[in-house]
C-alpha cells in the first residue's frame, strides 16, 4: 500500500469538487484494508473509506485525515445463486452481468454510479428496487471489534436511503464484499409509474429491455454518468423524500392547488417527493446561484455547472431548504455524504 500526500479527492468524485487528502493510499485487497486502518491509528489520524465517490460532497479545504479507497475486485457465484461481490467492482457493471446471465433482482437499479461497497451504505435504490431486498450478506472489518465480520441481512438495518452504515455505525465498518441474492431467470420487476409507462400492460419484457429502459430514463433526467453532460455532475438526488404524518400531509394538501404527490410510507405517515416541494417553493429546473446550480433535468440534483465550490453548493442548498421550510415547515435532509466540513 502506498500512501500519497496532498492527494486531490475532486476528480475521485462526481461533483468534480474538493480539496485534497492529507494522505491517501488505495486498498486492493482484505490485508491492505487492515494496514490502512493500521497506519491511521498509529498516527492517530481520522480515516474516511472512498468508493466511487458518488455520493460525496467534499469541502474546499479537503480533508485533514487519511483516505482509503476501496478498490478491491473480483466476482464470484456461489452455491444458491448467490452473487459474492468485491467492494470496489463497479456496481453498474455488475448489474449488467446479473441482467445478462438472466438474474432478476437487481435490473432497475441499472445505471447508478459507484461500487458495490457504497450499496449497502444508503441501501441504495430506483425505480421500485432497492438493494435491501437482495443483499443476503455484508462482510466487512469492523474497527471496534478489530476483525471482519459477516453481517446478516438484518443485521445491517435497512431502510429508506439508511443502514447501520450511516446511522448508528456511521465509519465503524469497511465493507469488503457484498452477497446478493438473485433469481434465476426472473421476471423483471416493473411497479414503477415511468417503467409502467414503457412497457404496455401483459407485455413480457427481458431483464435487458427492462435494464435499457431505466437507463434511458435516467439518462433524460440527468441521472446518468454521460461525458460532457453537465446535468451529471452532481450526486444524484440532492435531498431525501422527506416522510411527514398524515396531518401534516393533509395541511399541505389544504393549502395547495391541486393535490399533492405521495407514497405509501410506515403507518399514519406518508413520503412526499422532494422534488415536488421544492418547486412549489419556488425553484425551477435549471436554476442557478453562481456556479451552483439544480439540473435542467431533474429538480433533485444540484450540480456544478462549472468550476463550483463546495461553498457555493451549500449556499444553494441552504436557499432551497430555507424556502421548503418557511412554506412547508419541512426539514430536507441531504443525502450525500459531507466530507472535511
Ligand atoms: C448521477 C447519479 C445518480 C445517482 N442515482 C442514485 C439512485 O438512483 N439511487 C441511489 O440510491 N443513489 C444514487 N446515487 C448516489 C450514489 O451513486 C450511491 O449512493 C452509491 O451507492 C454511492 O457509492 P460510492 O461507491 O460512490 O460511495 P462514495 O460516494 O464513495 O461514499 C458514500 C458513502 O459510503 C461510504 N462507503 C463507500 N464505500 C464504502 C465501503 N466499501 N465501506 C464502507 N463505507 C463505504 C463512504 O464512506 C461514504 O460515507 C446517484 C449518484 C449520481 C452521481
């Protein structure tokens, strides 16, 4: 393992913004993990774990500490089906291995930027799927207990956009593998209002046509890595669907025009789009506050329209989320990771 000093973390990163990494070194396999989690405690030094950096806002200043970037690859199939992944594969490219070998589970879940590491993080999830149906096993080194450790489905404590990854364990675990639990030649799933809208009702599409679908969908909101496309310079959706009661809801419905959107959350709560909000709030697609902007294609992604500071993104932040509370008294909660702030 080589560690480097004064390490630029904006290119490691989607939105294309930050400063450096005290010192940085790249894991490519389990021993290497530990090492790194060896040389920071022996300097006692902060240690952030880096997958694909797709869901990271990194300050101007970057980050005082060390960087590990999870990069360890290989795939393999278990007995059962069961898809035993590197932290640091690719995750678009895996899920076009499992589309093609005619594995369903994880087809609308194609085209999102990252590893494999960073799924079960957020629980990450589109169009109707999220990984929390599939993921069967996480092995990770735990830096409490100083060891690696295989965590069961249930143990990992998903829910929308959490896990213990990102609450109550926030940075105590390195994942190194994933499990993903698929099914052989399964149907694809299509419960989604804009897959509904491809595919004609009692039509039989492939995985693959199912996989192409939502790419090209994402692709038109912005929500693809395609080169040259500003739009994409972000970190996918910005802010969480907020989940508010009920009351709330029927408040909000009370004072508005026509109804507005929701899904089905826990009982006597619901999720409101964000998205929703913040264009009643008074925000447009294509928005812009210096180099900051929203997406001229989806009104949840921020992005950097050219040479942004992570300064300017958050002043943006903070006008969307003042107008969003001052109208609706909603709290947005961001959901990319905030790095050295
Ligand atoms: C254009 C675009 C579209 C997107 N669309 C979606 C979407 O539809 N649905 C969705 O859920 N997300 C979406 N995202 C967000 C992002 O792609 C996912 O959250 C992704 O899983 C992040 O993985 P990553 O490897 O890039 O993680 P990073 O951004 O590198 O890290 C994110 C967090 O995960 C932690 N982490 C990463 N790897 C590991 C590891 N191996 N062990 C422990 N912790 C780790 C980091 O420490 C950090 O806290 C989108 C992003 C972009 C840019």
């Amino acid at each position: 393992m080589r560690v480097e000093e004064n390490k630029p973390l904006a290119p490691y990163t989607t939105f294309g913004i930050g400063g450096p990494a005290r010192w940085f070194a790249t894991a490519t396999s389990e021993d290497e993990v530990v090492e790194a989690v060896d040389w920071a405690r022996q300097r006692g030094v902060p240690l952030f774990v880096l997958g694909g950096g797709s869901n990271l806002l990194v300050s101007d200043a970057g980050f005082d500490g060390f960087v590990v970037h999870v990069a360890l690859r290989g795939v393999s199939v278990a007995d059962g089906g069961i898809y035993q992944v590197a932290a640091g594969e690719m995750w678009d490219e895996f899920v076009e291995r499992t589309v093609r070998a005619g594995d369903a589970g994880l087809e609308c879940l194609a085209g999102i930027p990252g590893t494999v590491g960073g799924t079960p993080v957020q629980n990450v999830g589109a169009y109707g799927q999220e990984v929390a149906t599939t993921i069967v096993a996480v092995r990770a080194f735990d830096l409490q207990a100083y060891e690696f450790v295989e965590l069961s489905n249930a143990e990992c404590g998903f829910s929308y956009r959490k896990s213990r990854f990102n609450t109550v364990d926030r940075g105590r675990f390195i994942v190194t593998r994933v499990d993903y639990q698929l099914k052989a030649g399964g149907a694809p799933s299509i419960h989604y209002s804009d897959l509904k809208k491809v595919f004609a009702e009692g039509s039989e599409p492939s995985l693959d046509e199912v996989a192409a679908a939502v790419r090209k969908i994402r692709q038109s909101k912005g929500m693809l890595l395609v080169d040259g496309d500003a739009d994409c310079r972000s970190a996918g959706s910005f802010f969480k669907n907020p989940v508010i009661s009920d009351e709330h809801y029927a408040r909000i419905a009370a004072t508005s025009a026509a109804q507005p959107p929701k899904f089905s959350a826990e009982p006597g709560k619901v999720k409101i789009p964000a998205a929703w909000l913040i264009e009643q709030a008074g925000f447009a697609k294509g928005y812009a506050l210096g180099n900051a902007g929203i997406s001229s294609k989806h009104t949840l992604a921020l992005i950097n329209r050219d040479k942004a500071t992570a300064a300017e993104i958050l002043a943006l932040k903070e006008r969307i989320s003042a107008a969003v509370r001052e109208k609706y008294s909603i709290e947005l909660e961001m959901e990319p990771v905030k790095l050295g702030f």
